[in-house]
C-alpha cells in the first residue's frame, strides 16, 4: 500500500511531503515513489498516539481481566487516534493482579484495535494517605518476591509500575524493578529528599503529576518540585482540563521541555460512554452529566473520562505549540517505556501505525499495523 502526496510529520516532527509506503505492517519507505497510490492531499498524517496510562474506555475496565473487556478498549481506543496503550490496573489482591496479568500476556498480538503494549501496574505498592480513588484494603508495601512473581506472570509485559518510594523500604526493590521496567513514583507523600533517593536508585517517572500527590511550594517542593528538576524523569499528565489547571500545565511544559511530557488519559470504563454511575476498581463511581471525569461518592476524583486525541486538542487551545503537543502524546510516552524504536513516529522500519486528521484537525482514518482500524 502506498500513500501519495502525504503531508506528515517527519521523524524530528517537522512538517513534510512525501509518499509512504506500507508492507507487513511497517513503514517501508519514505520518499517520492513511482508506484501508483492513493492521493492524501488534504489531510495530514500524525503518528499514532500512546496512552500508557489507561484502566478503560468503551464500557471495559482492564482490571476486569476479561478478553471481551481489553477488546472494548482497544477498539474504542482506535476511534479516537490511540493505536498503541498500556493496560493499567489498580491497586487489587495478588490472586487478581495475576489473572489480569495472564489474561493480558494472551491477549497480546490479538486486539480488536490499538495495540496492546504490555501492562501499566498503578499499585499496590502506594501511599494510603494518597491513595485516590485506589482501594485502600488492597495497598501492601512492596517485596522482591511479590514483584518477580508478578513480572513472571506477566510474561515480562509490565511496562511500568507506580510506587510511593516513603511508604515502605523501597530502595532494593527500585534497583530490582528498575532493571525489568520503568519504575515511575505517584500516589504518594515523598518530600523532593525522598523522591531524589528513589530517582537515584532507578525511579524515572511521576504518575499523573500533581495528582495523588502533595502540592509543590516554594518550601517544600515534594514529589512534584523534584520531578521537574531531574533532566532524566519523565511526567504524566492529565489534560482534561479538570484535572490540571491550564495555568499549571504550561508551567509544566515550560519544565519539561518537548522531551519530558507524556501526556495520558488515565480513563476508566465510562470513556466514550457519558454520564452514569459505573464501576472503578470495586468501587462505585458517577459520571456527572457535562462531567469532566469521574468521582467517588465523597467528590474524590477517580479518573478520567477523555482521550488523548481530545486532550491534544485541549493543549492547542491552552497555548501548547504543535511539535510539542504532538511529541507528547507519541513519541515521548513510547520512550519512557522503552519503545520508541518500534512506535512513535513516523520512520521506516516503525509500525504503521497511523492517524490522519483533516483540515479541520479531527480524526479520519486511523491504520494499526498498516489495517485500518
């Protein structure tokens, strides 16, 4: 298959016309071709988004650990731009994490849509104090033997793992989970001395910044102070609207630069949906109407309810530049867990996995593996 007159955005993310050609699910070539193809001009063409951080959309929960709930995600997902994400789960008893874990690791390879990239572990090794929406019944400090039992049950698939590094003696196991995944810090209470002594041993993200986690301050810049000062630490963040003032977000990028941010959903099952009552973690949650994310019954907010193509949107409008914009919400979440090589950005030898949007920069036609989705 070969795409004609393609304007895109290049492998540095710079805006550029050529054809693209696509075979066994992979960009083959990039350049001006002499095979016939099917003319794009009038749309442009985005790499496929990464939403490493998501639990569900589309009536699924991937806690629910069933085929037919993973299949909803993925299928939704593709909908919306996302092609490529991160099964995530919440803080849930060994037995359960497991057989979410093993139905994932065979689910692999036979999605409905997006991409399933390996698993997203939010928990149990957490902070309750910070605990969000996460079931407080089920947080446990972490253990060597816990994690190299999940990590096998997985099929060595977890892509990342959210701890709090204060809430047990968790330099030993950040030094162990460093060298399997990418250990990321959230839903806790660290002081910025804390989360340097985790980012030193291995830590190399933050879950959903500013979220779950104590406010930053000119006195005690916590978890969140720490985390913009360190070059090396990716951050998630929620763009919704709701979850982050826009005024703090631009603070962020201003931080992080167009290499740091990795933009997420963290959607539950009701995505897609609209408002209800639905059902988080064993947990019951309501979708107002007009609502910008879910809560619990006390108003804590649970998650969210968007899409990172809408909240790609939403920083455009916010003032985020383009390039910036679009970095991440592809390239920069595929580098923090170790699959920008494959995954991204648009490249020979990557995946085709790719959006094109027109003139009025909504979604047209989605391709996973070079089949649209």
């Amino acid at each position: 298959m070969i795409f004609k007159n393609v304007t895109f955005y290049n492998e540095v993310f710079q805006k550029d016309v050529a054809d693209i050609q696509v075979e066994n699910g992979r960009i083959t070539a990039i350049g001006v071709l002499g095979q016939e193809g099917r003319d794009m001009q009038g749309y442009t063409l985005l790499p496929g988004f990464v939403d490493i951080h998501i639990h569900g959309r589309g009536g699924g929960d991937f806690s629910d650990g069933t085929v037919s709930s993973m299949d909803r995600i993925s299928a939704s997902l593709a909908k919306c731009g996302v092609t490529a994400f991160c099964g995530t789960t919440m803080t849930l008893p060994r037995e359960k994490l497991t057989d979410i874990l093993v139905t994932a690791r065979g689910y692999m390879g036979k999605e409905a849509g997006a991409r399933l990239l390996g698993v997203n572990l939010e928990g149990p090794f957490i902070a309750p104090a910070k605990k969000g929406a996460q079931n407080g019944d089920y947080i446990r400090p972490g253990t060597v033997e816990e994690w190299n039992a999940l990590f096998d049950a997985s099929g060595r698939s977890v892509k990342l793992i959210t701890l709090a590094p204060e809430a047990f003696d968790s330099t030993d196991l950040i030094r162990q989970i460093s060298g399997c995944c990418r250990v990321s810090l959230g839903h806790s209470c660290a002081t910025a001395e804390e989360a340097n002594a985790a980012f030193d041993a291995g830590a190399g993200h933050v879950t959903h910044l500013f979220n779950a986690m104590p406010p930053m301050s000119h006195r005690a810049p916590g978890l969140p102070g720490a985390a913009l000062d360190r070059s090396e630490v990716t951050c998630e963040l929620i763009c919704d609207g709701g979850h982050i003032d826009p005024i703090m977000l631009r603070n962020a990028f201003r931080l992080l630069g167009q290499d740091r941010a990795c933009v997420i959903s963290d959607s539950m099952r009701a995505a897609g949906l609209g408002p209800g009552t639905y059902e988080l973690g064993g947990q019951t949650v309501y979708v107002k109407e007009n609502g910008r994310y879910a809560v619990l019954e006390d108003g804590t907010i649970a998650a969210s309810i968007t899409d990172l193509f809408t909240e790609f949107k939403n920083l455009l409008r916010f003032g985020i530049d383009f390039e910036t914009a679009l970095r991440s919400c592809t390239i920069n979440p595929a580098r923090a867990i170790g699959m920008d090589d494959q995954i991204g950005s648009i490249a020979t030898g990557k995946y085709a996995d790719l959006l094109f949007v027109d003139e009025d920069l909504n979604v047209a036609e989605v391709y996973v593996d070079g089949i649209q989705a």
